[in-house]
C-alpha cells in the first residue's frame, strides 16, 4: 500500500534552525511517527477500503445531538491549499445525511444548527453581485432545523434582503430569529424568520423550544433593525412566549445565536438569569458565534454553550442526556459533565468518515451529497475563482509568527505591498512622506503557498474600502498607530464596545491563547515543547487546534499539536518618510481605510491634538487591499 497523507504533515510555521542532532533525532522520530500514523490517511480509490485514523476521539452520543456550523464566510468549498480542512460542503452533506441515519437506528435525535455570517471572506460568496447569489443556493442544499443569521448578513441591505427572500424562505419556520427584523417595502418591520420554533424531535419526540439572537451589533443597514437582547426580553412577545410554553411543555430550550459564549461576553449571561427565572431547571443547550473560535462554556449544571470556529474548519458537535443527574458532591463541571458533551470536529474527510462509522468513500457519499460537490466544482470554473493571478513561494501568516517575522503577512503588506498604493490625484502627495495605517483585522486569513488566485484574494483580503486621507504635522502622525496600539480593545462608540480593529479571533482570548514574546528566537521552539509536554502532544501529529475550554482540553476531535499564536497589535503601519524633511510641522499624509475613520479621529484626540479634522478626510483611492496584492503578486510574485 502507498502511503499518502491526506492530512498535511508539514510545518505551517518553518522552524528556527536547530542544532544537528536534534534534527537527526527529530528526523529519525518524524519518519516513524509518520509511518505508524499516517498509514491509515490514505484514499486509495473510490471503490477501495478506507482505513481510517485510529486517534480520532469518538463523539459521544445522547438523546439529543447536533452538529453546529458558524462563521462560514462562503468557504464552501473547502480550503483548497490546507489537506485539514478539505472536505467540502458537499461531503458535509453526505456526513449530515450519515449521522441522522445512526440517529435514527438508535432512537437517537441529531439537530443542524447554523449561526449566521455566511459572506465576506471567500470568492464563492464574494466576487457575485450581489453577494452570495451563487454561494447561499450551495449553502442552503444542507437540511439544516435551526438556522439563524449574522452581522455580515444585515451590512448591506442587498444581503438582508437574500436572507429574507431566499434563505428564511427555504428554511420555513427553521429559520429562526428572536431579535431582528426586516423592512417589507411598505414600512412596515416583520421578523426575519421566526421569533421562535416550538417543535418535537422526529425520533424521541423531546420537546424542543428555541430562540435565537443577534448580538447588540448597531451598524445594520436601512432596511433592517436590531433590537439588543436586554430590550428584547423587556418585550411583551418574549414574556408571552416564555407564559406559553411553560417548564412542564418543554423538555429541551435551544437558545441559538450570532453571539459569543464566552463568560467575559455578558449578553446571554442577561438572557440566561431571565430564562431561569421562567424555567429554573430546564436543560439549555446554547450555541454562540462572531468570535471565530473554538469554545465551550458552562453556565450552570443543566446549561451548556458551544461555539464551532470559523471558515469550514470545524463542525461543531453537542449531545444533550435529558435524564443526566449529577451527583450531590460534584463540582459545577463534573455535574454539567453528566448531562453534556462536546466536541471540534476537523472538516476533513477522515473526521467525517470516522464519526459515520463507514470505512469507504462509497459507503460515505450519498448522491445529493455528490451533487453538491459537482454544482460548487462548475461554479468555481464559472466564476474563474481558480484562475491564476501569480505565484505565492512561501506561506505567509496572520499570527502563527511574530509581527515583524519575514513570513509575518503584516510585514509583506506594509514593507512590500501598501507602498504601491497610488493616490488619484498625483498634486495632493506631500513632500515630507506617507504613512498608511490598516487595522489587522483587515486581514482575514493567511496567504498560503502555491497558485494565487482571484479566490485567495478574497481569503486574504474581503473588504473592499476605500483609502481616505489627512495631511498632519509629522509629530503628531508619527504617533497614531502606537497610541491605537496602547488600547486592548478599540471601540467606536460605546454601543460596539466588542468590536475590535483585531481579527476575530483575536478578541476576547484568554492570556494563555498567546504565546509571549519573551526570548527572542529560543523562545518558538521551548513554548513549543512546554505546551507539547502539557498536552502531552505527540510529536508527530499534524498541527492544529488544541482548545482549552470549560470541559477540559479534549474537545478537538483529532488530537494536534498546537499551533502558536502570537498577539498582534490592533494597526501596522507602513512608513514612508522624506530623510530630508523631519520638523515636527512638516505636514505628511495619513492614509488609511475610511472604516477605520473614527478610530483615527479617537486618537487624534487622546493625543491632544485640538484641530477638528473631522471636515479634512479626503477620498484618497480606491484600490482596496485585495487589489494591492493582486497587482503586487502578479508583477513581483511573493
Ligand atoms: C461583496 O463582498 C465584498 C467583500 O466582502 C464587499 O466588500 C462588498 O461590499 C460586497 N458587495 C455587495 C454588493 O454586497
Ligand atoms: C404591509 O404589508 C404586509 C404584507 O403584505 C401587511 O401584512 C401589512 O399590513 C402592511 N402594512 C401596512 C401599514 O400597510
Ligand atoms: C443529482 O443530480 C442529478 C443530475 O442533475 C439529478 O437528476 C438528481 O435528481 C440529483 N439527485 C439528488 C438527490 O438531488
Ligand atoms: C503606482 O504608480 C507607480 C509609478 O507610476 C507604478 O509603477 C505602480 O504600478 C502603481 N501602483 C499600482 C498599484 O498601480
Ligand atoms: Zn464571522
Ligand atoms: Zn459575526
């Protein structure tokens, strides 16, 4: 037999130069490592057996079951450039379709859950006008029971009005959404969906109860309105609903939503003290999203919420004991424990095969399934998504090195990239130099090895904003981008204290989600190893996610070794400067995205710099991120 890694053994960060016989030792165990393991990764041919990893933690079963996914962002065809996360939405199809058959043959119940955020982010959903209109018709091939939406639905109005029109009108009265509501052309606002889905499961009839809110997110478009969850449970619909359906009616809450689970997030905190009040001792099943992670919280022993990433990375999975008791002397964890379980589930066809208890690819495929897989293969052509624009040699990445790390992605957008942006008008460029300054979160993924196409730049770069500039006295330009780095959390105005100038991911994380930049170039490989020797990681294993939340760090369902994430700060800058000309009221150009506007003029402010500059803002250009590193990886390459 051949062996052939379906799962990518190498590096996603090049190691540090180690000493010879630590390579040789290093080598010697890789080698091994990756003949004992890998043997079993290997797909030899549709009708052949499939031998599937043996490591693969099992899910575990209860009466009710679901799988969550969250945060798609269009990424249904799998990530092309990265073997861990290569099944598509097709193949998660089939592995939908093979769960519900063991549910079944078990008198088990399993419940689809998506919570929104299926745009920007992908050239599937975003290189159409608009977007979606080839993504969300893949999409929503999936027979998902409780489907919710987003913030990146609610931007623009064009969005809002697909997810009312098409998704909300496939799904019936699956699509559920507890506090948003869509503009019909006469005036008049309606929920999207359903303010609610009262239902009983199609094998063990449990009686289902589930809401669904959007976190208290302000910069919806026109036609749509968002009412925040402490409004919304002061409403008369939401007592009526509760005085409805009482505890005796109800065996299982579902509270779904875009919002995350996090404890440092209050928001469902608020909901959940409510919701006991109504129902003290009801199981609560809660599924969370926005923040782009892996999490898992314990809000009391009958209530649990899961969080399932981001990008087609992880299907989510929790199962529900209704009769799980704990035992007096438990603690908190241990009693929630009795009645819960989770799991991160790689999207990949090993992870998929292996919860379906099938061994072949045959067994594994059903024929809507197939169809789906095929319908995105002739979308992409159609769309050219893998048309090549130039060639990537090397990775490049968001936080798996530090800032200035020649692989750091920052460090190629602002020593390489940024300096080629032009302004439109030629006479407004001053003399004295140039900074532009781009909030990290502008950068949604890494750009990977290979073939760089119209879809990378998508994956890279989504946001298509235009450049704004100010002309400022040099003292006082030179110190905005540090005075925006002195803050932990930026915010606009107080109603999107959440919203942060960082990735997703980045917000909210714990301290120990970071490695620290503590001893230079030693440092990689020892918090490697620290971490290693804590998990208890073997060495050989692919890198990955290794989640650490309320239920321990066993919840990935192939054991990894963890990648290393480094902070970041909330801007980069790239310096531009005359030698020659560096008063302090030499007047140089700030140029940044007009998305980042009011974050500019915040620290202008914090930096004592009185002039009103809010009227000064000019247009700058128009050739956003995406375009930038097209232009510079088709002429230079990366
Ligand atoms: C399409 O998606 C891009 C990338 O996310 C976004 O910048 C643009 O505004 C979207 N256009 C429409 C019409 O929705
Ligand atoms: C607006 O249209 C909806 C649906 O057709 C209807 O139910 C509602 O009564 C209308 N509202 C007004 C103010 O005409
Ligand atoms: C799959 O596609 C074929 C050809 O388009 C169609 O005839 C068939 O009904 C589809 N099957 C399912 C289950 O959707
Ligand atoms: C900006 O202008 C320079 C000089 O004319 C040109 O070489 C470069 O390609 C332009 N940059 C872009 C992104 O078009
Ligand atoms: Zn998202
Ligand atoms: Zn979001």
């Amino acid at each position: 037999m051949e062996t052939q890694p379906l799962i990518a053994t190498e590096e996603p960060v090049e190691r540090k130069p180690t000493p010879f016989k630590h390579r040789l030792v290093g080598l010697i165990a890789g080698l091994a490592g990756a003949l004992l393991l890998f043997q079993f990764f290997f797909f030899p041919g549709p009708r052949e057996r499939v031998h599937y990893d043996l490591s693969i933690r099992d899910l575990t079963w209860g009466d009710v079951n679901f799988l969550q996914t969250t945060d798609t962002h269009g990424w249904y065809s799998g990530h092309i450039n990265q073997r861990q996360y290569h099944a598509n939405w097709g193949d998660f199809i089939s592995f939908a379709s093979r769960l519900r058959e063991i549910a079944r043959a078990n008198n088990q119940d399993i419940l689809l859950v998506d919570t929104g955020d299926r745009h920007d982010g992908n050239g599937l959903s975003d290189v159409t006008v608009p977007n979606g209109s080839k993504s969300l018709p893949i999409f929503i091939q999936q027979e998902y029971d409780l489907i919710t939406l987003g913030n990146h639905e609610l931007y623009e109005f064009e969005n809002s009005r697909q997810e009312y029109e098409l998704v909300a009108a496939h799904f019936g009265s699956k699509y559920v959404c507890s506090n948003v509501e869509y503009k019909l052309p006469n005036g008049t606002f309606v929920p999207i969906g359903n303010k609610y889905r009262y239902f009983t499961t199609e094998n063990k009839k449990v009686r289902v109860l589930a809401l669904s809110f959007l976190f208290d997110f302000t910069r919806f478009n026109d036609g749509t309105r968002v009412t925040p969850i402490r409004d919304s449970i002061e409403q008369e619909w939401f007592s009526d609903t509760l005085k409805q359906f009482q505890p005796e009616d109800v065996d299982l809450l579902v509270v779904f939503g875009h919002i995350p689970i996090s404890h440092k997030w209050s928001e469902l905190y608020l909901l959940h003290t409510r919701l006991r009040e109504s129902y003290p001792n009801t199981k609560i099943q809660y599924f969370g999203a926005h923040s782009h992670i892996r999490d898992f919280s314990v809000f009391d022993e009958n209530s649990v919420g899961l969080q399932s990433g981001r990008f087609c990375e992880t299907v989510g999975w929790a199962s529900v004991k209704l009769n799980g008791k704990a035992a007096p002397s438990d603690s908190l964890i241990d009693a929630a424990k009795e009645s819960f379980s989770r799991s991160y589930i790689d999207f990949n066809l090993q992870s998929f095969l292996h919860h379906s208890r099938v061994d072949s690819l045959d067994d594994f495929h059903t024929e809507r399934g197939l169809n789906v897989s095929k319908q995105i293969v002739d979308t992409r052509k159609s769309l050219k998504l893998d048309d090549e624009i130039g060639k990537v040699e090397n990775n490049y990445y968001l936080d798996y090195v530090p800032i200035n790390h020649p692989k750091s992605i920052f460090e190629l957008l602002t020593k390489k990239v940024l300096p080629t942006l032009n302004s439109t008008k030629s006479e407004q460029v001053s003399s004295a130099g140039r900074i532009i300054i781009i909030n990290t979160g502008s950068i949604r993924y890494d750009l990977y090895k290979g073939s760089y196409t119209l879809d990378s730049q998508y994956i890279v770069s989504p946001f298509e904003n235009d450049w704004v500039k100010l002309s400022l006295p040099r003292k006082v330009a030179l110190k905005i981008a540090s005075k925006l780095n002195d803050v932990q959390y930026i915010t606009t105005d107080s109603q999107q204290s959440f919203e942060s100038l960082k990735p997703p991911h980045h917000w909210n994380q714990p301290d120990h989600f970071f490695t620290q930049m503590t001893d230079g170039d030693k440092f990689e490989v020892e918090q490697e190893q620290e971490k290693n020797d804590y998990f208890n990681i073997k060495k050989q294993l692919p890198k990955g996610y290794v989640t650490v939340d309320d239920f321990g760090h066993d919840g990935d369902d192939t054991p990894h070794r963890p990648v290393v994430n480094y902070p970041i700060p909330n801007v980069v800058e790239s310096v531009e400067l005359n030698p020659h000309l560096k008063s302090d009221h030499d007047v140089i150009d700030v140029v940044f995205y007009s998305f980042i506007t009011p974050n500019i003029i915040w620290a202008l402010k914090e930096l004592d710099f009185t002039r009103d500059v809010t009227k000064d803002v000019e247009f700058y250009s128009d050739e956003y991120l995406g375009l930038l590193l097209n232009s510079y990886i088709e002429n230079f390459g990366a």
